[in-house]
C-alpha cells in the first residue's frame, strides 16, 4: 500500500475502519475472532492506520483493537488512532451527544491508553466539537495530553475550516477526520485544501458511502434495526433506491476498468489528494483485500471526471 504522511508518520493511504466491528452497523455476523484477523491482515499490507473510538460499542472496540495489538509482532507498525468527546447513547435510536469538558477528556484518554494497551496513542481526535465547551477548552485538554506524553499527535472530526483556524492558533492540527466518498463531497471545497495548506492529513471516513458505494447492498430489507443505517435519510425507503441507481452508474464504470465499485469509489477518494488516507470499514477478510487493492487502482482522468459527474445521492448524509 503506498503512503502518506500522517502527523510526523508513514501511513498507508487505505487504513482500516474498525467501527462496524462492534457498534453501529449490526448487519451481518459480529465475531471477534475474525475481526482480530482483519485487523493483523492490514497490518501485514501495510495499512497500518488502525481507525477507532472509545464510544464504539461503547468501549469494546477499542478492546478489541487492544487485543489484536497485543497479539501481534507488527504492533509496532500500527498506527493507533482513536477518538474520544462523544457518549454513547443511553436509549436505542438515539445518537452518540458531545462532552468537550477538559476533565472529560483527561479521564478518556486514560481510559483509551489502557483499553488499547498503549502508553501512548499515535492519533487521538476530539470526536465532535461541544457546542457547549469553548473549542479552545477541549482542544487545550488534549494539548495537554501531548504535552504530558500520552498523545502524539492529535486531530478534530466533523469539523469546519473557521473550528480548524481556532484549534490550530493553540496546538497544531496533525490530522483531520471528516466523512468524504463520492457521495459526501462536502471537504473538497474547503477542509481538504485546508489540511494540504496547514500540512495536516485528512482521513476520508465512510469513503464507501456507510457501504452503499459497494454494490453490496440492493435492499433496505439488509439493514437491521439496530442498524444505524436505517434511520439515515440516504438510507430511507425512496431515497435508498434512487441512489441504487447512481450505484448501478458507478458499477458500470467500475466493470469498464477491470474493478469493483468499492474499489473505484476508494480509488477516487485517493485521487483527491496525495495527504488523503481512506478508511474503508469492515470486519470481513475477504473485503478487506477487495478494499486493499484500490491503492493501486490508477484511475485515467476521463475516469475522474465520469466519476465526478455521477450525480448527487438523495437525502442528507446524516
Ligand atoms: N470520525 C467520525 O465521526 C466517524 C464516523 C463514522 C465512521 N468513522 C470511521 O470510518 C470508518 C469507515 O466508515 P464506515 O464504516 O461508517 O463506512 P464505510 O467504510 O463507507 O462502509 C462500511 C460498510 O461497508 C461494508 N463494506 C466494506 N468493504 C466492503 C466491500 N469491499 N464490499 C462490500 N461491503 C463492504 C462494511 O461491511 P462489514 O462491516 O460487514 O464488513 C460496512 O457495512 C469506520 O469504521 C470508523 O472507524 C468515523
């Protein structure tokens, strides 16, 4: 897998998502054991950014990273990122709500240190600006954490460039995470061109569009109810099969090329900038190495330009 910077280190350009291997995405099996053996496989191609957060499950996927890591000799490879600021809900349906409070945050990254078995974490991201903590706190608290030696370098998530020119004034922004795919385009008018201008990385999340992009999914009967995703609009009932159609768009493509429509959908994220790192999710071997092999997936300019000109999905990303 080739590479990119990412705070001061080498990081493959496809990392992994571990997210769906414990929370939010319920279809399909869950099962540990594999999940452990994807998280080795990408550490073996070189995809070596290792993407969770404490809310995931709440807390047990970064157990679950926790325990790959501690068995395997490549640990020293990973590049561990995780993120904490978000709770988990306390009632089905509900979303994960922000707490910024400084003291919140010292104590989450203590607790993510020892779930990931780290003395210090690679990346740690503030997961959501709280409306109702001044940036300058929250940010601060987690500059205090690199200052102290926990953290190496950190990160904002879902952020705009006015919260990045603030964050960045106190500690530099090494990375950003926000959601980007051919169906949330959003970063490449003003984040991404920010981070290539202030050297910061930016991790593409959910470039197969939370797995629409892939082909994978042609009914909405595939998501559970305890899927996250049946409760986003692009995923409600009208919208889903409009946006099958721009899929199906994207599949033609994909087979003109000798790819898959996951491997196009990542090879166009890759496109957007030599500072992008995507983190496709999965907990499955065999998608995984589907995945991998769009980092050398070269797509010609006239490819771009269809892919560009696809169209836009129908209802809101979230
Ligand atoms: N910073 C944030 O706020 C934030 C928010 C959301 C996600 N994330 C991070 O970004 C990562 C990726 O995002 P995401 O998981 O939401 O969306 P995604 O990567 O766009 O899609 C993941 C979905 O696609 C499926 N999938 C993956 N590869 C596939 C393939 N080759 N063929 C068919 N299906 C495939 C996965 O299935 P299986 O799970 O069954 O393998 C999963 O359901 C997450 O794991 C998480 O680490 C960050």
């Amino acid at each position: 897998v080739r590479t990119t910077t990412l705070g001061g280190a080498k990081a493959g350009v496809i990392g992994l998502g571990c997210m769906s291997m414990s929370f939010a995405y319920t279809t399909g099996r869950r099962d540990d054991r594999e999940a452990v053996a994807v998280i080795h496989a990408a550490l073996e191609a070189g995809a070596n950014l290792i993407d969770t957060a404490d809310v995931y499950g709440p807390f047990a996927n970064e157990c679950l990273v926790g325990r790959a890591l501690a068995t395997t000799e490549l640990a020293a490879s990973a590049l561990v990122a995780t993120k904490v600021g978000l709770l988990a809900p306390t009632r089905d349906g509900q979303d994960p709500r922000p707490d910024g409070r400084p003291d919140h945050l010292r104590a989450a990254v203590a607790a993510s240190l020892r779930r990931l078995g780290l003395d210090c974490l690679d990346i740690c991201f503030l997961h959501r600006v709280d409306p109702a903590v001044p940036l300058a706190e929250s940010w601060g608290a987690l500059a205090e954490a690199v200052a102290a030696g926990l953290v190496r370098w950190i990160g904002l998530s879902e952020v705009t460039v006015a919260q990045l020119d603030l964050a960045h004034r106190i500690h530099p922004v090494a990375v950003v995470e926000n959601e980007l795919s051919l169906f949330s385009r959003g970063p490449l008018a003003d984040v991404a061109p920010w981070c290539a201008a202030h050297g910061a990385g930016l991790i593409a999340y959910a470039p197969l569009g939370r797995g629409m992009l892939t082909g994978h999914y042609r009914s909405r009967e595939l998501f559970g109810a305890g899927d996250r995703r049946a409760r986003l609009p692009r995923f409600a009932a009208g919208a889903f099969e409009r946006n099958l159609a721009i899929v199906g768009r994207l599949g033609d493509i994909a087979r003109r090329h000798g790819a898959t429509p996951a491997q196009v959908a990542l090879a166009w994220v890759l496109a957007q900038g030599d500072h992008i790192v995507a983190i496709p999710g999965t907990k499955r071997l065999a998608f995984l190495a589907e995945n991998l092999a769009a980092a050398g997936l070269g797509l010609p300019p006239s490819c771009l330009l269809e892919l560009d000109s696809l169209g836009e999905p129908v209802g809101a990303r979230k």
